[in-house]
C-alpha cells in the first residue's frame, strides 16, 4: 500500500517533511511549499533536498510518491480581475519550478471558483491559465483535484474535470481524487468501482495519480467539503479501506489530510496529528474503536 498524509515543510523543508512521514509509518507524502494561504516563500535548500531524497531511499520512499499541494490562493476560474487572475498564473508557475528544483513530480491544483461568473465561463478561464501554464516538457504533471461543488467551485463532475482535460494542449495533466469531495459532489462512494469504470469511460484511469483519502463530516451530496477522521464520517472505515486497496489504484499516493484531533470535546484547537495511527488501522485493515483516545494519549 502507498500510503502517507500532508506533512509540514517548514523545519528543514523536505528533509522535515520526510522525517515526519516515517514518524507515521508512511511511505508517502505530500507538502505545501509554503503556508497555502499566502506568497511567502523560503529558498529551496539544495542540503536539505539531497539529504531527504537519500533519507527516503533509506526508508523505502519513492520520490514518485511525494506530492507537492498548491497553495488555495491560486483561482484560475475568475478573471474579473485581471491582475488577481496573472498572479494565479505566474505564482502557479513559481510552484512547479520549486517543485522541479526538488524533483517532486507532481503539484494537486483546486480548479477554482468562477465565483460571479458561470460554470463555463469559469472553466473557460480554467483552460486558457493551463495553457499558458502547462509544457509537455515540464517536469512536474499539474494534477487537478476533484472537488466537492462548495459555493461557484468548478471541476465537481466528471463532465467538468473532462471538459478542462480536453481544452488543454499538453497532455502533461493529470487528477488528483479526494474521497470526502467526491462524496460530498454526489458520488456513492459504497459504489467505488462504478464510478471508476465511469471514470475510464470518460476520461482514463492512467489519467490518477494521486488519491487523498479522507471521511466526510456531511452525508453524500452535501456540497459542504468537511474532512472528517478515518471511519468517524458518512463514508466510514470499510468503504475507505477498500478504495486504499482497489487494485486499480495499487500504484497511486493515497495521502491522507483529515483533521488534527483537539484537546478536549470543547477546544477546538486542533493539536495533534492522527495520522500515524490512520496509517495503522488502514495497514492492518481494521478499525480503531478508540482511535482518538489512543491519539491523545500517545501525545501527552
């Protein structure tokens, strides 16, 4: 099983990152470069990269495997501002390079929201960013997420995601699955395997190459995108679990990013991580019916 979560970046960059993955059992991982919400941005140490990628090659980690997560800034969708819009563009570019300079292959892009414009105009906008974005000769694939049709976000159906794909030059393009957006968009997901006969039929599974797997906090069709802890949610643990081992998406990332677990019931500071033991229980195929004590407890 290739399985890991979102990991930090900010000790020690990759190296930090690839640290923190073995802490959790994990033999993948995915990072932001920087904080999602905004441009800040440290030089890439040439150091810390080479000493990651031979840390990982100790402990069985693919550089394949390590996916980079675009900042939630980026909106290529609405280009009511135009400056807001070439920023999106220039920055997404800035990202790839960083991602090139450590050899990650591939960075999830959100689609984006058109916001007050339609769909199509949207996805329109969508497709001239990507290509002025994407090369066949880049480095590192653009992967879109699917995502969960919260407020004007675009890329909630196959229809959408296919629609992009097409109006793209480059084939250099790939998608990124999320378990909780495809629930929340309206997939049954106790039906996995009908959606990715669909998904074949429209569009290719070669075409994944990355599968976040989180719970959902909302019942199906929901539009809410709310990740929820692995078996404490409407998809539950069973379904998960066989979607992490469909076999074909044995060679996909699956990267978990469900939330932190909080101090008490009545803090909702989020503090500690829960993904070596959602490691654990996926591994094992069974649930952990006290998973978030055991959390808690292993971080006092």
């Amino acid at each position: 099983m290739i399985i890991g979560s979102h990991v930090h970046f900010n000790n020690e960059q990759l190296l930090g990152s690839t640290k923190e993955a073995i802490s959790y059992g994990a033999n993948a991982f995915m990072i932001y470069t920087g904080a999602p919400q905004n441009t800040i941005r440290s030089e890439i140490s040439k150091k810390w990269t080479s000493d990651a990628i031979e840390l990982m090659k100790q402990n069985n980690i693919e550089l394949n495997n390590v996916i980079c997560h675009a900042p939630y800034i980026i909106n290529l969708a609405n280009k009511e501002k135009i400056d807001a819009w070439n920023f999106s563009i220039s920055f997404l570019k800035k990202e790839i390079s960083r991602c090139e300079e450590m050899g990650i292959k591939y960075i999830v892009l959100h689609p984006g929201s058109s916001v007050k414009l339609t769909t199509e105009e949207g996805i329109n906008n969508i497709i001239e960013a990507l290509n002025f974005v994407i090369d066949d000769n880049d480095k590192c694939m653009v992967i879109l997420e699917t995502m969960a049709g919260k407020g004007s976000e675009c890329g909630k159906t196959l229809e959408e995601i296919k629609t992009i794909l097409d109006g793209v030059k480059s084939n250099n393009i790939g998608i990124c699955l999320d378990t909780c957006h495809l629930n929340d968009s309206g997939v049954d997901m106790n039906h996995f395997d009908d959606y990715l006969d669909n998904f074949d039929k429209i569009i290719g599974v070669n075409k994944i190459k990355c599968v976040h797997v989180n719970d959902s906090k909302n019942p199906l069709a929901s539009h809410k995108d709310r990740h929820e802890n692995i078996g404490l949610g409407h998809i539950g643990f069973e379904t998960l679990l066989k979607i992490v081992n469909n076999t074909r998406l044995k060679n996909v990332p699956k990267i978990l990013e469900t939330p932190y677990v909080s101090k008490s019931d009545n803090d909702k500071e989020l503090s500690y991580p829960p993904y070596k033991f959602e490691i654990d229980m996926l591994k094992k195929g069974k649930f952990n019916n006290n998973l978030i004590a055991d959390i808690r407890d292993y971080y006092k």
